[in-house]
C-alpha cells in the first residue's frame, strides 16, 4: 500500500486519524519488508499484530504463510479491514484494546507489531512477563524506548525497562525508521527492535517473581543507594551477605548493576 493509496482510502472514508491511539501509518515499502524479515516467519507461526491500521503490514505477513491475529481499537478501521482481509482465511481481527486484551490473555503468540507509541512499554513488559511469552517480538516504536530497551550497564538509558525486558528476552536488530516513512508523521524518531526469547530462562517463575520485585524497588527512586531501597522488603543482614558475595559495594546505585549481577543477586535473596 502506497501513501497514495493511504490517503485515497482515508479521504473516500472520510476517515480522520486521532492522535491520541498512535495513528501514524507506517507506508514504505522497504521499512515493511525489513520487519517482516526479521521476524523470521513460517507458515506454522502465529503473529499477533498490534494496532494494524489500514493493512500493509498485515498484507505482508499473510503473504508468508503464517495467520494472523490483528488486535485493533478503532472500529472504523475495523470495519475497513474485515472487508479488506475478508476473503483471508489464516486472518482475525479483534476490536479491543490491546494492552487490556493481554492482561486477560498473554502468550502461545510469535511477535507484537508497530506497538502505539503511547503503550508501548507496559504492552511489551506485560508479554516479556509472561511465562509462555512469545518466541520472537519485533516491535516498532519510539526511538527512545528502544535504546531503553538494548541499554548497557551505567548509562543514562539503563533502567527498569532493560531489565524487565532483558530477563526473559535478549534485544537484537535495531534499526531507525524515518519519520517520512509514516503518515501522517510523527514528532518523534521511530525504530524497530527485535527481541529474542531467552532459552533456557536466567530464572524459573518463582525466581523471575522475585527479579522483578528487586528491580522494582532498586529503580523506585534512581539516585539512591540500592541497599537503602531494598531494605524496605528484606532483612540487612540477609542483603549484606548478598552484597558480600557479589562484590557489590553497598554505596551502589542500581544503574550500574548488569542483569547477570541482578540475577545472581535474586538467587541469593529468593532462597
């Protein structure tokens, strides 16, 4: 689908794109086919796409044989795209709201796309979450929460994002998308990265449980010292023994603490 075509369907519908559900259409063909192919698809894979708009994305992952459950909020684009896919069997379309829909339901699904910028973040943490999250997660969203996500240690992206993220999914295949590829364009610079599910998991669930209280409560306040804050949920002298046998000293903030170092500690505690 061109940008001619887009703003063809979109007058002839008299359709007016809201900014507040992250309607920025991604229309280049080049940027489309990059994240299909990084998705890795096969005929056997089941895709579940977030927020798919007018259809181009949704149009090429058909074509690779895998099905599709699309999961839209406007009901006018859904009535669009029922027509459009109606004669797709491997297709199915949801009017709901996407971060809702999976806090009922999350898992058994391959990749998440083109996430609206606005829930993007508790979307993603909601499937990395989840004990059968998906197997491969290509996302398209703001630049600056993908360097969040693929951040190193004792940088100013580093935080809880790349931690809760990174437990369960290694970040891989970021690349930028111009704002010019979108319509109408957005203020902010775009990319996509691909996340990788981890196999074997750093953590069992009960462990992964306590991970994310850790870190939880280590970033809750960022410039202060990691001991202080946790503290609150555990006894000093169990943390200090923690500490000791990690080498962390007990001045340190959590931002420089690397996930291996986070997962290390979490086994200490959880026992």
């Amino acid at each position: 689908m061109t940008l001619t075509e887009m703003r063809e369907i979109l007058k002839a519908r008299d359709l007016q794109l809201t900014k507040s559900l992250g309607q920025n259409f991604l229309h280049d063909g080049n940027q489309l086919r990059r994240i299909v192919a990084a998705a890795e698809l096969s005929a056997t894979d089941q895709v579940l796409e977030i927020g798919p708009g007018l259809g181009p994305l949704t149009e090429l992952l058909l074509a690779s044989g895998a099905s599709v459950l699309a999961i839209e909020k406007d009901g006018r684009l859904c009535t669009f795209l029922r027509e459009r896919f109606a004669n797709e069997p491997s297709f199915t379309l949801l009017h709901d709201d996407a971060l809702a829909y999976l806090q009922r339901r999350a898992g058994d699904l391959q990749s998440p796309f083109d996430v609206p910028y606005s829930v993007a973040s508790p979307i993603l943490v909601e499937l990395a979450l989840h004990p059968r999250g998906p197997e491969r997660m290509v996302v398209t969203l703001q630049h600056e929460v993908a360097r969040r996500i693929a951040a190193a240690p004792d940088t100013d992206d580093y935080g809880l994002l790349t931690l809760l993220l990174g437990l369960r999914y290694q970040p891989g295949g970021l690349f930028k998308i111009p704002a010019s590829c979108f319509f109408p364009a957005p203020d902010v610079e775009s990319a996509c990265i691909t996340l990788s599910r981890r196999e074997p998991p750093l953590l069992d669930e009960r462990q992964a449980e306590v991970f994310v209280r850790i870190v939880k409560r280590a970033f809750s306040q960022r410039r202060k010292m990691m001991f202080k804050l946790l503290k609150t949920d555990w006894p000093e002298d169990q943390l200090q023994a923690a500490f000791a046998t990690l080498g962390i000293s007990p001045q340190e903030r959590a931002e420089k603490v690397s996930l291996e170092v986070f997962t290390d500690f979490c086994r200490l505690l959880g026992t």
